[in-house]
C-alpha cells in the first residue's frame, strides 16, 4: 500500500514540475490602442475652468420645510435617513443633503420642498 501511495505522489510531483506553454498575449488588431491613448493624454492635460463654490442650500441634518409653514412647491421631496445618521435628513456630507442641493441646482430652490 505504501508504495502504491509513494508512485502516486511521485507521479503527481512529476506532472505539477511538467513545464506548459503559456499562450501568447497578442493584442487584438482591432483594439484601438492608439487612439486611446490618444484620448486619455489630452483628456489628463486639459485644464477644467474653476468653479465657483456655492453655499450650500441644506447642510443642517433637520430639513421641516414640510412642517413648518413653508408654502407649497413644485417638487416635495420626502427622504428616509439612515437608521445611525442624526436629524431626518442625515448629515450633510451624507446622500441626503448632496441630493437635495443637486436637485434645487437644476430646478431651483423655490421648487424644492424638503
């Protein structure tokens, strides 16, 4: 028995060190490397125009503009929290705020109700 097991171990170690070709990496012709290249150069030099900073419209963690006698609007946007994150709308770092600034960005703070 220990032998059987000994040539099997051995046959196994033999096949494991057998050498195997690898295959070639050879691009595709039809991969457009240059022209990526390309694009990705003068993308990373071109130079974006500076914004200008904005104050932010909510960055509190309480949003009542649903409560508190604000009038109607537009748009009334109604946001679950996370369960750790503190007021009704979360942090202003978090998904919450950067939604709702986003939002009153494209369509305006005096259709926004949050």
């Amino acid at each position: 028995m220990k032998a059987v097991q000994t040539l099997l171990l051995a046959l196994a170690g033999t096949a494991l060190a057998a050498p195997v070709e690898a295959p070639s990496s050879q691009l595709d012709p039809d991969f457009p490397l240059a022209e990526l290249e390309a694009y990705y150069t003068a993308k990373f030099e071109e130079t974006s125009p500076a914004t200008p900073l904005a104050a932010r419209q909510y960055s509190a963690s309480v949003s009542n503009q649903l409560t508190d006698g604000t009038p109607c609007r537009a748009v009334t946007l109604i946001y679950a929290r996370g369960t750790t994150q503190q007021g009704n709308i979360g942090d202003p770092a978090a998904v919450g705020p950067l939604t709702f600034n986003n939002l009153a960005r494209l369509i305006g703070t005096a259709n926004l109700a949050v």
